[in-house]
C-alpha cells in the first residue's frame, strides 16, 4: 500500500456533497494509511467560509436513529446517509446528531413526542429564523461527531490476518473467514497453536463435587477420582478450579449481555469472561453495593439534579464524562442558572469545579476522611433527619412518608466471629431473617418495631450489642475536625462549610460520585463513607435527593428469554482472576494457607488488571486461549504495557484471538486478528446508566458498511460455536425454539422484547412507515440489508412493532413521567445499610485479617499491607478522561486529535518552581518502576503535590508504528496542518500521528508483592489507578 503522493483538492460542495471524504481517509485513498494529510488539504477552495449556496436536505428515508460507542456514555444517535457508488462502503454519513425521540440529547428542551411520525421527525418542529433551532437532532458532542472518522478510518482492518513470524513482529497476512474459523478450532501446525476442539471439555459441577466427597470420606481414591475426571478438569487435586473449559478466556469491551451472560457462560460453560469494570470504577460500584440491602444491586450515585438545591459532586466531572456531556452537562448548567448550590470534590480544577460555589481539593485518596469528617460535624450537631434514622423497616417508613429506611437501629452482635448483626433467633424471639432492634427499652424483630432506639450500647443474653448507629457513631469520633482535615489537607473550614450546606435543605441535596475515590487501594471504604453522608438525610427517591432509577424496557425477556440457553452449560469453578469466590473455602487455601499467592476478590467482579499477571505465574491455573474483543488492556490496564512478554509468551498464552477495527496495541501480539465493525455498522445494545429519571431503552443498529469483509464478532462466535458443536447456536438456540445464525436474530428479538414491554406494546408501523424503513436501509447497507432475513427472526405479527422502535431507535417514555408527587417515580425503595456484615465476615487473603463492615480510614497500600511511601518521589499522579479523547479508538480521529496534541502535564506552580518547570518544557515522569516523557503545564487549577493528565495517549500501534501486510509496508500516520495557531505553539488546528503524548498507564506503580501487576482495592477489587508517587525533572 502506497501512500498517497499529491494533495486531494476537495472543493466545499464536493465535500458537503460526500462528507466521508473527509470523514474517511479510507474513501479518498483506500489502501493508503498515514493518509490523513492529503485528504484534509485545500479544504472549501471555491467558497470563503460561511458562504456558498449549496443546500443539502434530507428526509425520512436518509436517517437511522442508532446509538454512539465514542465514549461510554452511549448517546442516543442520528445518523444521516447518503448512497455511495462503486465498490467501497454502501454508504456515506453525512452527518451524527442526536436522536430527537430521546430525551437524552434534547435537554433542556425535551424529545419529541414518540408518537411523532418519522417523516415529521426527520423535517423537525422548530423555526430557525425565530428560535435558532430547527429540532431535527439533538445534542451530541464533539466525539460523538467525530464518529464518521472511526467509521471510515483507512487503517481498519478489512480482512482476518494471521501473523507471519513470532508475535509482535508487525507482519502479517491476509485470510479467509474460513481459514481463520479452522485453524482457531482445529489448530495451526505453523504456529504452533492449538484448536479449540483439543482444549475444550466441559464436566457439570454437581456430578464432580458429590464424587469429591466421596473421595474426602474415602469413599473413593483419588486414584479413582483422577482416571474419571483427568481429560476433563483442569486439576483433579483441586477439582473446585472446574473444568478445562476455564481455561478459555475472554476479555470484552461491550454487549456483554450476549458475549458474558449467553456465549461464554452457557454456551461454552466457562466461567472466565471479564469486561472492562475493574480497571474502571469497580471498587466503587462494590462500595455502592454494599451500602444497600436490594434486590437489585444498587450500583450507582446521582443526584436529581433537576430539583436539587445543593448536590457535591465528588471525584467527577459530568460535563465531560460520567454520562454527562449531552445529558447531565446541560441540566447542570440550568440548575445553576436557577440557583442550585454547588460544591465540588476533585484536587483539580476541573470544568466541573470552575463552575462550583465551593470547590474542595483534597488530596487524592483521602476521600473517607473527608466524609466521615462530614458525618462527625452532623451527628455532634445533630443535623441528621433523627425520624428516618429510627425507621427500622418499610411499613414504618412509609407511615412517616419515607420511601426507604435504614439499618441504623439494627443490633450488631459484637461477640459473634464476624460481628454479625443480631438476629431475632439468637435471643429465641424470632427467625433467623429477622434482624433486632430495641424498642421501648426490649429487644424486637426489626419487622415487628414501628421504631428503633438509635443509639445502643448493651449486653442481652450474655451478647454484647451496640446498635449500628453507635458503632457508626464511635467510628466518625475517632478522630478530630482537625485531624480529618489535616489527612486530607484542606482547611478544617472546609468540611464545617461543606457538612453545614449538605445538612440546610432537607432532601433536597444528594452527591453524585464515580471514579475520583474509587481507583485507589482504598476505594471501597471511601465510597461507603460517602454514601453514609446520604443515609444520614435519607434523601432517597425524593426530589432532588439520591437517585437509584435506569428504568428500562426490558430487552432480554418478554416475548424471547435472550439469555437462557436450552441445554446450555452452567459455568462453574474457581474464576483465573479469583472473584466472587472466598479463598478459605477453596482447596487451595487448605494447600497453601496465608498469605495467597496473588489477591482473591470474593465481593468483587471483572477484575481484569489481575488476570493477564495471573497468568503468567499459573495461579490458579494456566489458560490455554485467550480471545480479546473491543478492548485493550496493554493501554488500558495500569501497568500493561509491561505485560507485553506475557503476551509474546505462547506457553503462557498458546492461542491469541484479538478483535479490533485497527490494529491495536494489544492486537499487534496476536496469533490471529478479526476485523470488527464499527459501531455505525452493526448491531448492540447498552443500558443509560441510573442519573435519568423516565424508563428508556434504546438500540443499536447498523447505519452502514465501510469495508465488506469484516464482520460482526457475534457471527463469527456463532460459526465456532456451530463448528464445536456447542449448544445455544443454530436450530432450537432459544427457549421458543427459534434459531441464532446471525447476529440480528439475537438483536431484532431484543427490539421485540422492548416493542411489547410494559402494559401496552408500542404501535404497529403503518405502511408508510414500513417503506421507509425499508427504503432508508436498502440506501444505507446495499446488499448487506437483507429484508427477508430480518423478518424471520422474528415473528409475523412482531415485525410492524419492531419496525416502530427501529424507526425511533429505541423506546422512551413521554416527559411529564419522572415524578410521583414528592418522589421519583422509579425509587429504590429500600434499605440503605451503614454497616455490611457481608464484608465484615470477609477476610484478606494475603494477611488473613477481617475487614470492617463499616467505612474507615485506610492507607494506599501493597497487597501485603506494606504502605506505600512517598519518599522519592513527592507527588502523586492522578488522571482525568479529556473531553475529546473517551477510548482507545477515539485517536484514530483527526479532528479529535487537532483539539489537543498531545496530554501535558498539569503541575502546580509551587511544585513547577522547585523543579525549574515552565509551560511547555518536556519533562520526564518518573515512578519507582517506570519513567516517561511528557510536556509540563503549569497550572493553579491542581492541588500543590499532584500532577496528572488525561489517559488514551501514548499508543505504540492503532496507526502510529507501520506494519507489514501480505508483504507489503504500512507506514504510520503523519502530521498534517492546515492553519497556523496565533500563539505559536502547534497545538490547535493540528493534529500530530497517532503516537504522541504518553500512556499513563505506563508509569503507574507496581504492586511490590506481586511484582507483574498493579495495585488493586482488596475489597472493591478494582485497579488502583490514582495511587502512583512520582517525581517530575526536566528532561
């Protein structure tokens, strides 16, 4: 593939005309990477800007309402199209706006009515002239636009390749679907690799375990046990680790509920599927999990913002992430506008923080101090709502007109191993389900009071109690005002002020928070005390208090059961990266005792950062297949990229299988690489988070297709599957009997599912409709619609009402829905729990001590318990997601990239002068482990002895390195710029390669007991991304 040698002259209607020439590199020069330069010159050569007569419009037939995959926020998305000629994509997108059907990306004016006919949807309801808007589309941001880049990037990888010499030479050659299919399953001699079909066995749990107790009553040898169960589990010495099929991996960025909860689980049966959650902000999910006593598992932490008069917004920054850009940012604003209060949690001066009344920058990790600093000011004061606190169950809540109550009276049996909570049966006066509170001066099942004494410090029985409160209470008091702000270095008047203003409007102040506390080794007890700030107003389910909604259509049961396999398999076992299981009911702690050889998560899940250092050391067991779809960890998991020798190791990993619609960092070290689809080319499905207070639920479907051999990764599992014989695939695959060949047969039930949720299913298509549909998908997917295919999946007298949420993308309920009187209309309605006795019976795995069931104060440190020191280096490095830059994928994009070159370095001015450090300087990062190179910013706007930067720069592959393909050179993407930025810096209005800036990830601490991994929260489980010391030189 040659580059492109002379300049692409583009004139501005030929551009607006087929916007894709811009959008995809690919289209101007197909075979051509490193060809962002030339299509980009000479821009609009005919028309000054602002000018010209060209009128592009568009009807009903031009739009697919699909969904945007540019960050993880998950827009609502309107995809306008174009035909395009020839033998390249089937069409161009000419543009990406929001869907107006969804309230997602119309705030602050609200979505059309769902009812609204498509082609009036596509014309739109406002006057341009008069308002400014025309309504056609709504909101979406500056990557969300972006996305026509990462559609039509010329570096996509169109065919499957297969590696040609050892991994991470960078050669390659090009396969048949077919040929890929045969030797992942069959082996290649070649390589070297091995077949699914020889790795693979499968053996039902219960049958092996009642053999096993036969064998620990020597009832059975073990000689016995070996010949029965050798060829199938992985090691019949400890046969709880499950079977050969475990050592299956996969490792998946999204639609999970298709890849995780159906393929891998059911129809492969193996327990080891992980997503991206632990090295995201898993350890607080955990913390907000065990805050509450749900059914549902209460994940999340928002606030109503739309009626609150002060909301803290901790450790995040919803204008640009955490679901915010298009949906919270503008609710915020207006919020201000109308005089909601603002207080902001972040030791950077973020966009969030500019816009605050009151902005707190502790030092990062202290998060727990701060809150339980809060709570000691508002229980010395007694700011706490004292009613909800004693409310000790639902039927005395709702007499009190509380949508949810507490286990603040709850008893805690302080001489039980554990310190569980007293139960009624322990004293003889109920069950075992019963929890005890004291009323009038006796010990009541909780269920059984109408009120709980608070505060409780006694023996009954010969069992000494204190009730919850009291523990809670005793731990806040453990240290001063004084000494919280101290550990958090701030000013002792900051938490008075900001404890006061929480406490001054009722319910009607909530903290939303997400990864700021959650990504250190102590993350989960700081989001338990934050949460705790909330339990103490009880401000959930009111407006403007804590909200616990993403209410939904269901998509996955209904008229289809999507994620029930007949005859499928039941995974089981001991997972590679230890969760959800306690290490002292495993055989491996009858072997080895404490300390664990590397750490176990029994509360935790996704703990993906543990599993490629697991195994490299075999523990628990070594895996035989590794499959890596949509993400990659060499960038994205602290410490990753130092795990490149695990992945060039094929003892450690025999058989490598990345999906990727570029060559990633991680794919560059694969055996074999399956071109994926864009998210504008397939189908998907994923959920709002819980911060919306309507139920929706909106789809995924493909808008177009760039280059026709790559292909849907659910069709290519679906082929494998069908090769190995595996249920769940093909005729019978669901509950009804119906058939999963394709990936549409999966989704367009999905679509049928949400169609008839609910006490009413949506309208049928009328004719009209139906032309449409059919006519925008014939013009946007060419040969790769195929109408009769789509019918079948499901039934006749579906198809009408599926086409109706096809056409809206989604379905979303009417605005004027969200409120119940004084509540949200979708409620947790639940107990919210200061202490979890779930936790407190936990132990650590390395040291074998107790955790604490409630909220504490614990040091950033090794998974030994050793503390980690600052001593040489100084500052602590924290990160951000910018506001241009949401994935891996997203460098791919030019005009992304022109926003900001690079990620600088945010230093202190008081920091910056000790070191000699001006704007601009290069600067070496440097960490016990690990040094980088970056460019200094020296800035007030972050906390003296704190760096950081933003994350997804600093790639060594996705375009920046060339590669060679069938023999032929690749180069890597080149500079370009059009326009000259005024202060003489080349950062605005040019975008560098793909490679610039540096990975932080990069840099980040080594656990020093485990020597291959990074740190990781003990209880939550997820990676400690913002506990890195370093220092910063000039290079």
């Amino acid at each position: 593939m040659d580059q492109q040698k002379k300049p692409v002259k583009i004139s501005r209607r030929s551009f607006l005309k087929t916007s894709a020439v811009l959008a995809g590199v690919g289209l101007v020069a197909p075979a051509a990477l490193g060809s962002e330069q030339s299509a980009v010159e000479s821009w609009f050569l005919d028309d000054p800007h602002g000018t010209g007569q060209e009128v592009l419009d568009y009807g009903a037939e031009d739009v697919i309402y699909t969904t945007c995959e540019q960050c993880n926020t998950h827009c609502t998305l309107k995809a306008v199209i174009t035909p395009a000629k020839g033998n390249g994509p089937t069409s161009y997108i000419r543009k990406l706006a929001g869907n107006p059907y969804s309230p997602l990306n119309m705030q602050p004016f609200g979505q059309i009515p769902y009812n609204t006919p498509v082609d009036e949807a596509a014309k739109g309801s406002g006057d341009i002239a008069k308002e400014g808007r025309g309504f056609r589309g709504g909101r979406t941001c500056l990557k969300g636009q972006a996305g026509i880049q990462t559609a039509y990037d010329a570096l996509r990888v169109q065919k499957p390749l297969k590696r040609v010499g050892p991994r991470g030479s960078g050669q390659w050659q090009s396969i048949s679907w077919e040929q890929a299919l045969k030797e992942i399953v069959y082996g290649s001699p070649d390589l070297g690799t091995p077949g699914l079909k020889n790795l693979w066995a499968f053996v039902p749990e219960e049958k092996v375990m009642a053999d096993w107790e036969k064998v620990k009553k020597g009832e059975m040898s073990q000689e016995e046990f070996d010949a029965k169960y050798k060829d199938v589990l992985i090691d019949t010495k400890h046969p709880d680790l499950g079977p050969k099929a475990n050592q299956i991996v996969g490792f998946f960025g999204d639609r999970r509920d298709f890849f995780k909860d159906r393929f891998w689980s059911q129809t492969l049966g193996s327990i080891n599927s992980l997503d991206h959650g632990g090295i995201c902000s898993v350890n607080g999910v955990i913390g907000n999990v065990q805050s509450f006593n749900t059914e549902k598992p209460k994940k999340r932490m928002y606030a109503d913002v739309d009626n609150a008069e002060f909301v803290i917004i901790w450790g995040t920054n919803p204008l640009v992430a955490n679901k915010g850009p298009t949906w919270l940012a503008p609710k915020i604003m207006n919020a201000l506008k109308r005089g909601m209060k603002l207080a902001v949690v972040d030791p950077r001066l973020s966009r969030i923080a500019e816009k605050a009344h009151i902005w707190v920058p502790t030092k990062p990790g202290t998060d727990a101090a701060l809150a339980l600093g809060m709570a000691r000011w508002i229980i010395e004061n007694k700011r706490y709502d004292l009613r909800y606190l004693t409310n000790p169950n639902q039927a005395a809540a709702k007499a009190d007109g509380e949508p949810t109550w507490s286990d603040a009276t709850y008893l805690v049996n302080l001489s039980a191993k554990g310190k569980p909570k007293l139960r009624a049966s322990d004293l003889g006066i109920g069950t075992k389900e019963q929890f005890v509170v004291i009323q009038n001066g006796k010990p009541v099942p909780h269920d059984q009071a109408s009120e709980g004494e608070l505060e409780v410090d006694t023996v009954i029985n010969g069992i000494h109690v204190k009730s919850v409160f009291t523990l809670f209470k005793e731990r806040v008091m453990e240290y001063t005002i004084e000494e919280y702000a101290k550990i958090c270095e701030i000013d002792p008047q900051q938490i008075i002020e900001l404890a006061r203003e929480f406490t001054s409007h009722g319910k009607k102040a909530a903290i939303t928070s997400y990864r700021g506390p959650a990504m250190h080794t102590n993350g989960f007890y700081n989001l338990r005390a934050i949460n705790c700030l909330n339990h103490l107003i009880g401000n959930y389910d009111w407006k403007g208090g804590s909200m616990s909604t993403g209410a939904k259509f269901n998509p996955f049961e209904g008229r289809y059961d999507l994620l029930k396999v007949p005859k499928g398999f039941k995974a089981w076992g001991i997972p590679l990266v230890r969760n959800k299981v306690a290490y002292e009911k495993t055989t491996l702690f009858e072997r080895d005792g404490y300390p664990a050889k590397r750490p176990w998560f029994q509360y935790s899940a996704n703990n993906i950062q543990e599993a490629l250092p697991s195994a490299a050391e075999g523990y628990p067991y070594p895996i035989k297949a590794l499959f890596i779809h949509r993400i990659s960890p060499l960038l994205s998991v602290p410490v990753g990229k130092a795990h490149k020798e695990i992945l060039k190791d094929q003892k450690t990993i025999p058989l490598l299988v990345v999906s990727d619609v570029v060559i990633s960092e991680t794919a560059t070290y694969a055996d074999y690489i399956l071109p994926d689809l864009t998210y504008l080319e397939r189908w998907g499905f994923e959920t709002i988070y819980p911060n919306f207070p309507l139920k929706e639920t909106h789809i995924q479907q493909p808008v177009t297709r760039v280059y026709p051999e790559a292909r849907q990764m659910e069709d290519f599992f679906i082929e494998l599957a069908k090769e190995l014989k595996l249920p769940g695939v093909g005729a019978g695959a669901f509950p009804d009997g119906s058939s999963l060949d394709r990936a549409e047969d999966f989704y367009l039930k999905l679509v049928a599912n949400i169609a008839y949720d609910g006490k009413k299913p949506v309208p049928e298509a009328d004719d009209k409709e139906l032309l449409i549909f059919e006519r925008a998908r014939k013009k946007a997917l060419g040969k790769f619609f195929d109408l009769e295919a789509w019918k079948r999946a499901v039934k006749p007298e579906e198809w009408r009402r599926v086409v109706y949420v096809l056409n809206r993308g989604g379905r979303f309920e009417e605005k004027g829905n969200e409120y119940d009187g004084p509540y949200l209309k979708y409620k947790l309605g639940a107990e919210v729990n200061f202490y979890s006795e779930k936790v407190a019976k936990g132990k650590h795995s390395y040291t074998g001590k107790p955790f604490d069931g409630l909220p504490r104060i614990e040091e950033i440190t090794y998974y030994n318990g050793q503390r980690v020191e600052n001593e040489g280096y100084p500052l602590i490095l924290i990160t951000w997601k910018a506001r241009h830059i949401g994935t891996h994928r997203n460098i791919s994009d030019a005009w992304l990239r022109e926003i900001e070159a690079e990620n600088y370095v945010w230093i202190n001015p008081e920091d910056a002068k000790k070191r000699g450090i001006n704007t601009g300087d290069t600067i070496k990062i440097i960490s016990p482990n690990f040094e980088v190179i970056g460019k200094a910013l020296v800035t007030g706007g972050i906390k003296p002895g704190v760096v950081g930067c933003s994350y997804n720069y600093g790639h060594f592959a996705y375009g920046a390195a060339p590669v060679i393909i069938d023999g032929k050179k690749i180069p890597a993407v080149q500079p370009y710029g059009h326009t000259g930025w005024v202060a003489g810096v080349s950062d605005t209005g040019f975008a560098l390669g793909r490679g610039t800036g540096f990975s932080v990830n990069a840099v980040q601490l080594v656990d020093v007991a485990l020597k291959n991994a990074c740190l990781s929260d003990p209880i939550g489980g997820g990676a400690s991304g913002l506990d890195t010391r370093v220092e910063v030189v000039k290079a």
